[in-house]
C-alpha cells in the first residue's frame, strides 16, 4: 500500500487487514524514515508522528516478514 502525506505530514490508510507492518516514510533530498506499526481488530491507530519535514512525502505501508525460530 501506498500513499502520501498533505502538506502538514497527516496520512491515512483504511481498509488495512490485523497484522505488523512497516512504514517506510521517503522525500527527496531526505532521509528515509522507517517505523513497524501493529493493527489490531477493529481499532483506530492514530498518532504516529512524523517530522514536518516528511510532508507530501510518499509513505510505503508493508507487512513485516514472518519471523522464524
């Protein structure tokens, strides 16, 4: 999944399945930030702040790979 953010940093995702992702925050001429993020059933996740300076950035939202023992 992908998106962007508006002009002061606010982004949204709907429709995401129960499972940790990582979000991958790029702009050009920055550095990329990355942050993992858990969705939960039927829950809202609000609040992951980002620099201002990501505004209109692109934000790249991907599972995180199963881990193995």
């Amino acid at each position: 999944m992908i998106t962007t953010t508006n002009e002061t940093g606010y982004y949204k995702f709907t429709n995401v399945e129960v499972e940790e992702y990582y979000l991958n925050f790029t702009k050009l001429r920055y550095e990329d930030y990355s942050t993992e993020l858990t969705v939960q059933s039927g829950k809202t996740k609000e609040g992951i702040s980002i620099s201002k300076q990501y505004s209109r950035s692109s934000i790249l939202c991907e599972r995180c790979p199963t881990h193995f023992m």
